[in-house]
C-alpha cells in the first residue's frame, strides 16, 4: 500500500496511482490519480490509503469491461452503448480479468470498513499473508478453487509449533472463514465475479465428549492452591501477580481469561458499596464489544484482591510500556493467558487434554450457576454470552440482581 504514497512540498501527502495505457480511453483519457489524504501523518496516510485502492480498482475494472466490450453491472441501463446491447447474449471475457484485486488491500478496507476489532484483524492478516505466501500472488481475482484446495490440504497437513497436525475446527472456523470473509466483501463491492473460498469445504470430525469441560473438585482445588505458594523465585512481580489472582478471579466470575488480564485499575471500583469489576472494549478486546461489570465476591475482597490490584496504576497484569503500538496490548494480554495455562499444565500438573486450564472455569462457573439455581439470563450476562433470543436482549441485567446471584456461588475453601 505505502507504494501508492506521494508527499509533496509541505510534507502533505497523497495517494497516487498510474492508470494502464489500455485503459486510459476509458478513464476520460488521464494518466493517474492524484488525491489528497488530508494528512501530513505517514501512518495516518497509509490507512486511508485502501479505501482508495478498492475505488479505483473499481473503476479499472469499469474500463476493463468497457475495453473487452461488456458493459459494467454498475453503469446505467441508458447510458451504455448500443453496442453492448448486441454483444450482451455473445460470450465475453470476464469483466475483471487483468485488474489485480490485491487481497492484503481489499481485507484492509474490509476492516477498516466494518471495524473489525484489533484481535481479529491482526489474526485475519496473518492469515491472508500465509495464503498470498502460498499461491504466490496478492490477486483475488486469480485466486481459484484448485489454489484454495491445495492451501486446505497444506494446513491440514501441516505440523504446528506445538508438534502437532492443525485441528479441522481451526482451519474451517478461522483459516478459511478469514479468507470467505475477505471475498464476500470483494464481491459486494463488484471488483470479483464470485466467491471461491465458498466451494471449498473442510471435514471436522465430531470429537469423542470423554468427559465434562468443567473443572473436577481435585482439578479446582489444585490449581487455586498452587496459587497461594508465591512468591515463586526467579518470577517476575507481574507475572506472579496474574498467577495469584487471575484463577480465582475466573472462578468467581466465570469470565474469559483474556478479559481479566486486560482489566486496568479503573475498572476497579465502587458503585455505591459495591466494589465490581468493569469489563470493557476500552481495554481490549471482549468477544461481544459490549461492556459489563461484575459485582466482587466477598471471598476475593476478604482475600485483599482490591488493595493488591488497585496498588497498580493502569494495566495491572502487563506492562504497557512494553506496547509497540496502540494495538500490541491485545498480543501482550494474550501472553498472559499463555503463561498461565503453561504454568498449569507443566507446574500444577492439569495435562487432561480434554478440559482447558483457563477456559476450564467458564464452564464450572456455569454449572455452579445452575447448580445455586442462578437465572440463565442473569449467568449469560456476567459471563459475556451473547443473548440467546431477541426477547432476551431487551432490558437489563442490573446490580443488585448480578449482586444477588454472585453471593450464591459458595466460597472455594482450599488449604
């Protein structure tokens, strides 16, 4: 994208691309485009630079269904030439065959377009890159189901970082559904034919259910257990600061791991005499972008979970200062969340493959929830869930009711 970068005398800059010879008739006979970015910012610049690109590969492809004799599904009815209404039964040469549609451009105006969060951009462009790496070209108009398939079947085939093959699930649900993601926007806006990524298809295996996916008793006891032995010699204060108290903060409050080990001092504190915490997408990502607050359970304050966090200005289980960019938090909040489950797995010893160290506690929150005779509504909202039905997303959840429910999850009494 920097490529179409221009700065001009002031240190403004622009968006510049030149226009194919063969086209140019086409295109009121100009040799380029030449368009303000409104910014004296390089970085500033280079983001709105793909809105730009998709509207002028627009346009290409306009001209390039002008030159092969085929009229663009976007031109007016009454203002194509009469020829085009001879030819429009005749076979013709696909409208979009020779404008590259670069696929790391069209994903960046997709995001920047629907605001998909930082998370998930950051991953759907690790992803697009592993496919351009792969088929060898940056062109979604020359992307084919043969190029799709082959790049399935490597994915499939091939063997992680932690030594083992790739699940199907991950390939179907995050690999491919990026790549579907990108191309169903390309199609909507007219600059390819179809979507490819659809007619390829992933087989996932259903997997043998061998247990619960909540935690035993042993499990629970082990793990918040092992959280009292600190200090830990050779750890680092922050990293023994998650280890001490984000299990038990999961536990009491069933939420996603990554959400705790974004939480910031602010999103500590009281309403009215009610000490909760705040998750927000203020602070990171949060899987329903919508935030929540949480009532504090009586055992994690009598525990002093308020007077050891609330001791650290700002992020609490990371270091900011740290960050190369505004975005990088989200990759450092994540690394918590690593930690914590290498920590567990290889220290405390939980190396059942079939329960997950950190997501382990949303599902014993929910089985306690039901258990205590908690309201589905009442678990789903602490918890993040989505509602179920369109009925359940009217009104609200509030705080003495979320107070109400968290003091009936019993206390966990560990030695």
């Amino acid at each position: 994208m920097s490529t179409y970068l221009l700065k001009r005398d002031g240190g403004s800059y622009y968006f510049r691309r030149a226009i194919p010879t063969n086209l140019r008739p086409f295109i009121g006979g100009r040799r380029e485009w030449v368009k303000s970015l409104g910014t004296k910012s390089r970085p500033e610049a280079k983001q709105r630079i793909p809105k730009l690109v998709i509207e002028t590969d627009r346009e290409l492809n306009r001209a390039a269904a002008m030159l092969n004799g085929r009229p663009s599904s976007d031109d007016g009815p009454f203002e194509q030439p009469s020829i085009f209404i001879y030819r429009a039964a005749e076979p013709s040469p696909d409208a979009h065959v020779g404008v590259p549609v670069r696929l790391l451009d069209t994903l960046e105006a997709y995001i920047q377009e629907q605001r998909i969060k930082p998370s998930t951009a950051s991953e759907w462009r690790s992803i697009i890159k592993k496919l351009i790496a792969f088929v060898g070209h940056d062109d979604a108009s020359r992307l084919n189901v043969e190029e799709l398939d082959r790049w399935r079947d490597m994915l499939l085939t091939e063997t992680t970082k932690r030594g083992t093959l790739r699940d199907p699930g991950t390939v179907k649900d995050k690999y491919l559904a990026a790549v579907r993601a990108t191309l169903n926007w390309a199609v909507e806006k007219r600059l390819i034919p179809a979507n490819v990524a659809t007619k390829v298809a992933v087989r996932v295996p259903r997997k043998a259910l061998l247990r619960t996916r909540d935690f035993n008793p042993d499990e629970v006891k082990a793990i918040l257990s092992a959280t009292l032995d600190g200090p830990w010699i050779g750890v680092p204060e922050i990293k023994a600061l998650s280890r001490r108290w984000i299990p038990w903060i999961c536990a009491y409050t069933g939420a996603r791991v990554n959400e705790i080990s974004q939480i910031r001092n602010d999103d500590i504190y009281k309403v009215g005499d009610v000490w909760v915490f705040r998750i927000t997408p203020e602070a990171g990502t949060v899987k329903s972008n919508i935030s929540r607050i949480i009532p504090i359970h009586n055992h994690l304050i009598e525990q002093g979970v308020i007077e050891s966090l609330k001791a650290r200005n700002g992020a609490i289980f990371y270091d900011p200062f740290r960050r190369r960019n505004k975005d990088s938090n989200i990759r450092y909040c994540k690394k918590v969340g690593e930690n914590l489950r290498d920590w567990i797995r290889s220290d405390i010893g939980i190396t059942d493959p079939y329960v997950q160290p950190n997501h382990g506690w949303r599902h014993t929150f929910k089985t306690l929830a039901l258990e205590v005779g908690i309201p589905e509504r009442v678990a789903d909202f602490i918890q993040g869930h989505a509602p179920k039905t369109v009925g359940q997303s009217y009104g609200s959840v509030s705080l003495p009711v979320l107070v109400s429910a968290i003091s009936k999850i019993p206390r966990y009494e560990v030695e």
